[in-house]
C-alpha cells in the first residue's frame, strides 16, 4: 500500500478507496480528512492529465489541515481500472466527475470542485451531469482546447504503444525546448518528465486522439455557480489568453494570476482558495 501521510498535515485521516463507476470503471480516491472537523465544504480535487499526487504536495499539505479532500485519480491514470473497451473523451471524464459526486453522497452546496488542466476542463463539462450543485468551482490553467500539432497527432496515431519508451525521450526534448520556459519554471518540467514516465502508453494514446478536436466554448453558458480561475502568465504550456476569456465568459468568475505552474500547485493556490471562499459568504 502506497504511503499517503507525505501529502498531508500531521494527524489527518487517509482512506484509500476505489469507487467503481458505470461502464466497468473505477478510479482510486484518496480521502483526506483534517483531524478537527470544520465547516468548511469538501473539495473533490481532479489534477490534470496523466498528472501524478507528487506534484500537489505542497497544496495538499497545506489544504489538508482544514479542508476535507477526495483526490480522484482520473481514467488515465496507472491506478484507474478500465476495461479494453473504454472511451477517454473529455464528457467520459466529466461523467465520472458526477459519478463520484454521487458517490460520496455530496450535499448542494456543500462541497467544491477543483481540478487542473485537463481536470479543470472536465469540471466545466461535468456541470450538466452533476447530481447536485456545488458551492463553486477552482478552475487552475484549464484548457480551453487541447492542441497538438499534425505532426505529433500523426506520431500519436500510428506510434504502437508498445515502443512509448523509445518516443519518450522526444516528447521530453520538445516540452523542453517548444512548449514550457525551463529558465522560469525548472519544476514544472521535472514534474511532467516524473508524469510522462509514469503513464500508461496504452491509455495515453487513447486520450491524446480522443481530444484534438475539443473546445469548452460551448459549456461556459452553463455554468451557475461562481468560480475561482487560476492562471500562470510564466507558464507556457497553458494558454494564458484562452484562460483569461474564459474567465470573462464565465457567468460569475474571478481570475487570479500566480504567474508560475509551481505557484498554482503550491500553498499560495490554497491561500487564495480560502481567500475567494471567505468572500462568498
């Protein structure tokens, strides 16, 4: 069994479940519950793509000591179990999302959604199924649209999975040097090496076709509840106009930049949560 305490303030409760969903899903949650119960509503956390725990540490920490969070780690991901047949859409995504809101029995209003990236994207699909609403949504450098150049999309199409170890290095060598500023932000690029040495190819490679042709334009009328949208000017990999507009097309949404992809995975996220659920009351 995997040690979770590294990941939470001292004396927090850890139980380990895995929540299994229609379609023979079923996805590993990490529960973490603060030693002293508080009022605050509990958070279903959804990190993003092929994204790993180690890399919200410091947000977990800090979180975990008055907040009650449910760490799904999503269909891609090593521990989710999938049968051959499923599908890794963006609305398959969003439809687990509600899943597990069901799951958990989370009353109105009374618990957050907050994800990253893919994960903050799949939140905003997620709306039109939820059971019941939440209290707002945390939406950290989501995506508006998943792009990859036709030359990767090719690679991706017809790359077996089997030979993902010998293609691997590239796609660190082109994040390296085309896709996110190393000089800002080392972390962030030794972060995504630990994530794409941990993917699974097969499911990877599923997902990547599964969303070229995504765009959130279309939900963002939907949305009823207030929400927080993070993004990082300094951080190449996540569009920073396309968050910003979402930002605005959002019925009722704030937008807080914390200029690096380690600022919006640190302490400083969680500050600015507590801060933005303070003015809701």
């Amino acid at each position: 069994m995997e040690d979770f305490n590294g990941f939470c303030a001292p004396n927090t409760k850890i139980q380990v479940r895995n929540v299994a969903l229609k379609n023979s899903v079923s996805l590993r949650v990490i529960t973490f519950s603060p030693s002293v119960a508080t009022d605050n509503p509990q958070i279903v956390f959804i990190p993003g793509w092929i994204s790993l725990i180690h890399g919200w540490q410091n947000a977990l920490l800090e979180m975990s000591r008055d907040f009650t969070i449910h760490y799904v780690e999503t269909r891609e991901k090593i521990s989710a179990d999938v049968n051959l047949k499923a599908r890794f859409r963006v609305d398959d995504f969003a439809q687990d999302i509600a899943g597990v809101v069901d799951y958990f029995s989370l009353p109105e209003k009374g618990y957050i959604l907050l994800g990253s990236s893919l994960g903050a994207t799949t939140i905003i699909d997620s709306y039109r199924f939820l059971p019941r609403q939440p209290l707002c949504l945390v939406l950290i450098c989501v995506n508006a649209i998943f792009y990859i150049p036709k030359f990767w999309q090719n690679i991706v199409r017809f790359f077996p999975p089997r030979l993902y170890l010998g293609i691997k290095p590239v796609i660190k060598w082109y994040l390296r040097n085309f896709r996110l500023d190393v000089a800002s932000d080392a972390a962030q690029y030794a972060k995504y090496c630990r994530n794409l040495d941990a993917a699974d190819p097969w499911k990877l490679k599923k997902a990547a076709l599964a969303f070229i042709h995504y765009s959130i334009w279309n939900r963002l009328p939907e949305i009823k509840v207030p929400a927080l949208v993070i993004g990082a000017s300094k951080d190449e990999l996540h569009n920073l106009e396309d968050i910003r507009r979402i930002a605005q097309l959002l019925p009722n949404s704030t937008f807080v930049d914390l200029e690096t992809n380690s600022q919006t995975h640190s302490a400083a996220m969680v500050i600015e949560l507590r801060k933005y659920i303070k003015s809701l009351n």
